[in-house]
C-alpha cells in the first residue's frame, strides 16, 4: 500500500472544496446571518494561510482562538493546521489565572480574538509572555478601539491574503495540528495535543453510521463550544463530508438556539446536559416547528431521565448518550441501540438510553477493579475505565510527571467509575472523586442526582459527600428548584424512597439558588465541597 500521510488538507479541507463546493455554511454574525459555501470557504481559509506566512508564523507555532462558534473560527480550524502550526482553542470561560497559565504554558505566539472578548485580553496582557501579537475579529476591516498592541484586523488579512496560497505539501501526519487544555478540578490545566493523523481518523469514526453518523445529508449545529476539545470534532467531521453547518455564534441561549433549529432544519446537533434542560424549558414555553431534527447528543455528564423523557414527548425523539473526554478528542463511546435490542420494554429500552454506550471502532478499552483486574461484564461491578488507541492521548504537554501518573503501562486511567453489561454497553457511575463510600459501600452521586431531578419541582440536583462518623462519608443534596414551585426535604426524601437504595437517602437536602458550573457547563462540585461539605 501506498505510505499516504492522513492530514487534514489532503483529507478534509480539499475534499470538501473539490466535491461539496456548494453547500452552505451558516454562522450567526454580529450584524446578522452570515452565508457562504465551501469554495468561498476554502478561498477564505487559503488567504488566512497567507496572512499567517506574512505574520511569521513557523511551524509548530502555537496560535490561540479566544472565539464563539461562528465561520471565522472554523477558517481557523484549517488554516492554522495546514500551515504547519498548531491550533490552541482557548477556553473563554477559564478564570483569569487559568486563562493566563495556558495562553504562557502553551507559548501562544498570535491570539485571534473575538470583538466582544478583547476585554479579557486587555486586562491580562501584560502578563502573556510569548504573545507577538492578536488579531480581532468581526464583520468589519476597521479596527475598534483596544489597548492590546501589535493588533491587526482579521478581515483585512483575509481580504488582503492571497487566495492562491499553497498550503506546504510535506507535513508529516504525525505533527501537531490542534491542542486544547482540560478542565482542571485539581491543579493547573493539562495540556492534550492532537496530531493530523488522530484528527483525520477520530473524523472518520464520527462518520460511521453506528456512531454519529455525521454525513452530506446532515445540517449539524454544534452548541458545544469549539473550545470544548474542537466542539467534539464536529467541524472537522462536518467538513470532511460536506454536511451543511450552522454556528450559533456569540452567547447563545435556548431561544437563539431553538430559532436557529428551526430556521434553518437543522437536524444534528449535540451539547452538554445543562443546554437541553435550557432548551427544553424554552420549548414548554413556546412554540418551534424542529420537525427536522432527528439527532441530540449529549455529552459532557449523564442526562436525567427526566430531561430524556421530557424530549420523547415534546420533539418524540431520544436524546443520544456519547463518551469521552479532552484526552479522547473526544469520542470513545456511543449509544446506538443493536438492531435485536430494539424489541425492549418500555423501561428496559430507557435503561439502555441512559447508559453512555458501546466503544467505538478503533479504541480499546479496559473496565477495571483496585487490584488491576478486569470486573465481570454485568453491569453492576464497578471498576475503572481504560482506554487507548489512535486517537487517545499518550501525554501531556511539557508534564512529564502528570503524564506518567495519567497514562500507564500504555492505558490511559480516565478517573471514571464504569460498569459495563454483557451487550458491552458501559454506564459511568461517576467520577473517583465524587462517588461516595458510605459504611464501605458505594453512593453513585450521578445516579442519586438523576432520580432527584425526576422530580417535578426540581431543576438541579448536585449531589456531594460529607463527613459522618460512623459510615465514613453521607450523601448531601443540593437542589435547586423550578420557578414558582415548591418543595421541602422530606417531600425530596419521600420522593426516592422507592426509586434507590435506603441507605442511598441523602442525610441532607439543601436548596439553593444555583448550582455552580465549570467553564464547559458541568455542576462544579469542588466549589459545592468547599461550601457544604462540613453541612449538619
């Protein structure tokens, strides 16, 4: 066979050019409705490679995005990778330390910066180090007003570029072409790079009809952020088969979202939980014809039952469980449902959903106990789940020692707890930091949250562990309820008695105003620890 390197121009970026030139991409602007199609796409991204070779920018250079999803971004997304450099999408919701820590650790060398987040820069640029310069972009060539210096404007780069640019033809598959940093719970964030070849390949897995099936038919509409491990890969995938793409652009929420779903037929779209109990709540409110959207994918943490059902009977479509993680890029496991499993009780067939699913060819995967060895495929044994494989992280970067705790003997420790049935679908119980050893047995705080949000009066549910001095470690609730409805601990107790274990019941219920969230939409339990974990 020919040795034909995977990369992104070869295998994505000209294969849309050269057989999809016509289909649509969308991007909401900040003056309205931008349209275009992948030829003037590919022109656009060719003129960007020219300006970033006017702009010095070598190979291995890191360049960092502080952007929405919208069309500018996704020209980033090749330009930068064909070019030779490397993509660094920074998270924006990071705290300002955070932000800092990555854009130095990195040793970004440019930053693009959307119009309406040069604040977050302004303040902090004096303590980034390796940054050369940053480009603001918007709809116009004039710059606005901006104390970050050298600044240059992203459409007259663009418009200046040359839109016969030859991207180099001798990369090698294996050169970095993108990075993002993880969600630190514990210490700084670590840095996960990924390479042409982990792209390419992780794209066609995306492609595959029992995993997302992400194909020319297809209108996707990514709300997860493109900061959020390459919005799970979606416009590498959508591009690479020419699937029309919607971005939502700057702060979307559910009726920016649930219009933009209906305006322009979207029918794939994937976020985390908190967005479909957004969305859903918008869709009790008004009225959307979505009648062409057939796929939801959740991912990030386990949806509620309560969230499935709620769409099952206003859209009558499943929401559908994915797997992964920043150092997955991101996809490893998807809840298809085997053709013989189709015929399922009602309640057996929602079980099955709300598992996160089956792995996904290529990958490998272990589920395994303290001792190392691997648990009975029941579903019930809890252990470990390991991974590896062709697009799964084999370090950090420049973290050699959190590196070797991470990845071992070849396996990367994902931190989540499994259990994994006789069919092979794998259900994350939680993760090791947050499960509860109560009287040495276990609490699964995502399961305990899930049937506390089936709840009608309940919106969130978060669940921690605190003290107790006789079981080790007791389940606290902290519930935060739907507007206008009421409820009290004993309603909230009474409520599980059927539906868990007795000595599951929380010891405490406490409502609160709000649950706080990590930068990519998860409860943030470390904060929720802090605050009540010592609760009496």
């Amino acid at each position: 066979m020919m040795n034909y390197p995977l990369l992104i121009k070869n295998c994505i970026l000209e294969r849309a050019k050269n057989i999809y030139p016509k289909k649509e991409i969308v991007s909401r602007d900040y003056n309205g409705m931008f349209r275009y199609n992948y030829a003037q796409f590919y022109e656009r991204v060719c003129r960007l490679g020219s300006a970033l070779q006017k702009l010095g920018v070598q190979r291995g250079d890191r360049i960092g995005t502080l952007a929405w999803n919208n069309h500018r971004h996704l020209e980033l997304y090749f330009a930068v990778p064909c070019s030779g450099a490397v993509l660094h999408a920074l998270n924006l919701r990071l705290f300002t330390e955070q932000l800092i820590y990555v854009i130095n650790h990195a040793a970004d060398s440019y930053i693009f910066v959307d119009m309406d987040l040069v604040p977050l820069l302004e303040n902090i640029q004096d303590k980034l180090s390796s940054v050369k310069g940053y480009v603001i972009m918007s709809p116009e060539t004039e710059l606005p007003q901006t104390r970050l210096q050298p600044v240059y404007s992203y459409e007259q780069l663009v418009n200046e570029g040359d839109p016969g640019f030859q991207f180099p033809a001798d990369l090698d598959e294996n050169m970095p072409a993108s990075m993002c940093y993880t969600t630190a719970t514990t210490g700084n964030p670590k840095g996960v790079v990924y390479t042409h070849r982990s792209i390419v390949l992780h794209s066609f897995s995306e492609c595959m009809v029992d995993s997302l099936a992400v194909s020319e038919a297809e209108v996707v509409l990514p709300v997860v952020p493109m900061f959020h491990v390459n919005a799970w890969g979606l416009p590498f995938s959508c591009t690479m088969v020419g699937a029309k793409q919607v971005f939502p652009g700057a702060r979307p929420d559910a009726k920016v979202l649930c219009q933009l779903f209906q305006d322009e037929k979207v029918t794939a779209t994937g976020g985390v939980p908190t967005i479909w109990m957004a969305v859903l709540a918008e869709l009790e409110r008004e009225q959307y014809d979505l009648s062409s959207l057939k796929t939801i994918v959740n991912g990030g943490s386990a949806l509620p039952r309560a969230i499935l059902e709620g769409y099952r009977r206003k859209l009558g479509i499943d929401i559908i469980h994915a797997y992964g993680m920043t150092e997955t890029s991101p996809l490893v496991l998807y809840n298809y449902t085997k053709s013989y499993l189709r015929d399922l009780s009602a309640e057996e067939y929602t079980q099955l959903k709300l598992k996160q699913g089956l792995l996904v060819p290529g990958l490998e995967m272990r589920v395994v106990n303290e001792k190392g060895e691997d648990v009975p495929r029941d579903g019930r044994t809890m252990g470990e789940l390991l991974l590896r494989g062709p697009w799964i992280a084999g370090y950090y970067y420049n973290e050699p020692e959190r590196s070797r705790e991470t990845i071992v003997d070849g396996w990367l420790h994902t931190n989540d707890i499994a259990t994994v049935d006789e069919e092979g679908y794998v259900q994350i119980v939680d993760r090791t930091k947050d499960l509860i050893k109560s009287g040495g047995e276990w609490i699964s705080s995502v399961d305990l949250e899930n049937a506390i949000m089936s709840h009608p009066a309940v919106a969130e549910a978060a669940v921690i562990a605190m003290p107790h001095p006789r079981w080790d470690e007791r389940p606290l609730a902290c519930v935060v309820l739907k507007p206008g409805t009421s409820a009290s601990e004993e309603d909230i107790i009474k409520y599980l008695s059927d539906k868990v274990a007795k000595w599951w019941l929380p010891d405490k219920v406490l409502f609160i105003d709000e649950i706080p969230k990590t930068s990519v939409g998860k409860f943030d339990k470390k904060v929720l620890r802090s605050r009540y974990a010592t609760s009496s």
